[in-house]
C-alpha cells in the first residue's frame, strides 16, 4: 500500500510561477526566422518525485497496436524503463499485482473545455468564446483555465492524464489552446506539459455564421471562408514585415497566425461536413500550414483516405450526430473507417464535461459499432484513439501516448477490459507518480471548491 505523497504534492503546488518578459521584438529562431511563438506563460510544472514501480502480470496495451499477456511494466525516474515478462526492480520499488488487470498508456483528451467552462456551469464561469470579434486569434484558453475546475479530477478518475484546452468554437478563429498535464495544481502554467506546442482553433460551418450573422458578419460559408483568407494575407505581411529590419510593432493576433504558417503553432479545426473539410486542406494549402486534426468531423469517413493521405488527424465523437443539420450525416461506424487507411490517425475525443469521464467506453461504442458492421476492431489497435494517435495530434508522440522505454510513465491500472462497460481506472500515474487510487481517498484529488459540498470533506 503507497503512503500519500502529500509533501511531494505540496512542493509541486507552491512551485515557483517565473515568467518571461514579453517584447515587441520576438527574439530570433536559430535559422534567423522571427519567432511568433515565444511563451511568456512559460511552463513552471514539475513531476512528483516518486519511487520505482513495478507492474506484474497484466495483460498491457502498449498504444502501438502492440499486446502483451502477462507481462510487467516497470517506471523508474518518471520515465516507462521496460515492458516485458519476469522484469525485476530494485527493493525500493512499489509492486502491485497486475493479474486480472490491463495496463494501458494514460488517456488523452485532445479537445476540452475543462477550466475555460468549469464546473459548477455558470455565466460568471463561462470563459471560452471571446465573441468580440470573428478573428481572435490573439487570446490563449489558458488565461482562462482555472485549476480548481472539480472536472480535472472527474476526468483523472476516468484514466486521463493529458488534455488539450481549446476555445470554443464561435469564431473563425479561436485563439490559441493549450495542452496539460491532468495533475493538482494552483496555476495554469504549473499544469502546462513542458515543450507541448500550442494548438490554433479554428471553426468552419454553422456556428460561426450563425454568431456574426447579425453582428455584421460573416453571415454565409463563403462568408466564413472569405475571413479566413483574409486573416491569414495579413499574417503573411505582418510575417515578411516581422522578418525584416523595421519590424515594427508586435501583434498578437498575427503572432499566432504567422506561427501556424511556420508550423510551431498546430491548427485544430471544428468541421462537421466533407465538402468544407475539402475547402479547409485547400486554405490550408493556399497559406502553407498544416492541419493536425479535424474536430467532431461526423462526415470524415467520407474523406477517409484523403485525411490519411495528407497526414491529418480525425479527433471524433463515437455517436454524436443529426443535432443540427451539418451533424445530419453523420454514422455510427465513422471513426471505424477513418481508422482504416494507411497512415490513418482516428482519434476519440470528448468536448465533454462528462464525456470525458467515460472515453474508454466511448471508444468501446466505436469497437461494437464496427463489430456490427463486419469490422472487428481488437483492443490494441482501439487503444491507439485514446493515446498513440491523439499524442501525435497534439505534437508530443515523442514523450508521451505509448508505453515505450523512455517516455513518460503516464500509465492507467484498470480492474479489467478498459473496453468494458465495467471497466474502472484502479490506479493513475503520470510520470510515474501514484496520483490516483480508487481505493485510497487520499489520492483522489479534492479541489477547494469541492471541500464541503455533497458530502465531500
């Protein structure tokens, strides 16, 4: 049985928050480019210091398509050391019995609203959408985040241990989004994954049109697709006057899209329909950046081999669909298909609140969707929507999404089959600290919000 690390914890909470000077000046890149990205909100998190441990005899899902039965997982320094059988450890490590047990990479979450909508859901707390203006590329979510959101710890129960942040989507472009790690903290930048790029959201279709439509505009797609292309001609100035000797002065908005067009800042889309998928690669190959992942996208798998072929990520509800008429076409197998191709990168994800807690089982809804349609879908290929691929996605598949040697011991101890209805997230660890155990209230994080109400103490 671990003892809490409530002085590990500490430490981590009261971690200093330095910050960085802006300046109208953005220093220069090693290759002499200007650089639009540079963070004055830098990351201050810091793992908690833990003990080696051990992980017998689980059946583990590696995120890499890769199962193993049997086998033990063991994390040292923060890091997976090894996955194999008959694996030793030293006397310091903690052993837990895995037998009956899967062992999967920590989930992650690729588009959530945690901290900029949190819980309890009130005006006062909706933080989200800057609906000023259809452009507002200039605003991070993170300066909305609040920590003591109770849905972290929902979603940490639930086995997630990476999320990204986005704004939402009534603008044509958002603002910047941020990725985090699902640990207790007190600010925003001590929850920041450390060299994680920012994500730019961007929004086509409906939601736009409909927000701007009597503000002014745009009030139409081609409305939509117009301010899109004139956001990104200014971004191209701004980028050549950025480069040259007079500068000038800093902008902010133009920062962000300057550092899409230069591939630093990673381009998320909410697109629903196939044919305005097709219109965002063409914009996307217009101005030169690339698109990581197309959001909620209930008509992907009608571009599933495009999406594949141009390397881009389909981030997708299992089921959501017909809630308005650019969901009507949506199908129950469409992350199945975007799953199929070569390449492919499907990807479950929540824009949930509570879809967040459950998206194992959401993916499961996917595995029995396709079993139905004769696509039998096996677990360790299932895993990769909720980890390998998702990572990717979010740029950080180099440290974090598989249980390789060498990245970061974000692990998740379930009772059984994840893809279960019965499926519980027994233990969490993210970098190899113990940071949940369903058995254990004093790992189970309590925000202070929290304290007191429902019976919570």
């Amino acid at each position: 049985m671990l003892k809490p690390l409530t002085a590990a914890l500490a430490a981590v909470l009261l971690a200093g928050c330095a910050t960085t000077a802006s300046s109208d000046t953005p220093p220069a890149t090693a290759a002499g480019k200007a650089d639009f990205i540079g963070d004055a909100y830098p990351s201050t998190y810091r793992a908690i210091a833990s003990p080696p441990v051990l992980i017998t005899n689980a059946t583990v899902l590696v995120g890499d398509g890769t199962r193993m039965d049997g086998a033990d997982v063991l994390l040292q320094d923060g890091k997976v050391v090894q996955v194999g059988r008959n694996l030793s450890a030293g006397a310091d490590a903690v052993r837990v019995d895995g037998t009956g047990k899967w062992v999967t990479p920590g989930i992650i979450d690729v588009h959530s609203h945690l901290g900029v909508y949190p819980s309890p859901g009130t005006v006062a707390h909706g933080d989200g959408n800057e609906m000023t203006s259809p452009v507002t590329a200039q605003v991070w979510a993170e300066h909305s985040v609040w920590p003591q959101d109770p849905g972290f710890g929902a979603a940490l129960a639930g086995g997630v241990t990476t999320l990204q942040i986005l704004p939402g989507s009534a603008n044509l472009v958002g603002g910047r989004g941020v990725t985090l790690k699902n640990v207790a903290a007190t600010t925003v930048q001590a929850m920041k994954f450390p060299g994680a790029p920012h994500g730019l959201k961007m929004a086509c279709g409906e939601n736009p049109k409909r927000v701007y439509g009597q503000r002014g505009g745009p009030a139409t797609r081609m409305g939509n697709v117009a301010g899109y292309r004139a956001a990104f001609i200014d971004a191209q100035e701004y980028a050549k006057k950025r480069a040259g000797k007079e500068p000038g002065k800093r902008d902010l908005k133009l920062d962000t899209l300057a550092g899409a067009m230069a591939g630093d800042v990673l381009v998320h889309i909410h697109c629903y329909r196939a044919d305005e998928m097709a219109q965002m690669i063409d914009l996307s190959n217009e101005f030169g950046f690339e698109i990581a992942a197309f959001h909620h996208g209930v008509e992907a798998y009608k571009l599933s081999d495009t999406l594949a072929r141009e390397g881009i990520c389909g981030a997708l509800w299992a089921d959501w669909w017909g809630f308005k008429m650019e969901a009507w076409d949506g199908i129950q197998e469409n992350i199945a298909l975007v799953d199929r191709p070569a390449n492919s990168c499907a990807i479950v994800h929540s824009d949930s609140s509570e879809g967040i807690q459950r998206l194992n089982q959401e993916a499961a809804k996917v595995m029995a969707n396709a079993a139905r349609a004769g696509m039998d879908i096996a677990p360790e290929r299932a895993i990769r929507w909720l980890t390998g691929n998702a990572a990717r996605s979010l740029g950080v598949h180099d440290v974090t999404g598989t249980l390789q040697p060498g990245k970061a011991a974000d692990v998740v101890l379930w009772n059984g089959n994840p893809f279960s209805v019965y499926a519980l997230a027994e233990h969490v660890w993210i970098d190899g600290a113990h940071v949940y155990d369903r058995s254990d209230r004093a790992r189970q994080p309590v925000t202070d919000f929290m304290l007191g109400v429902g019976g919570v103490r």
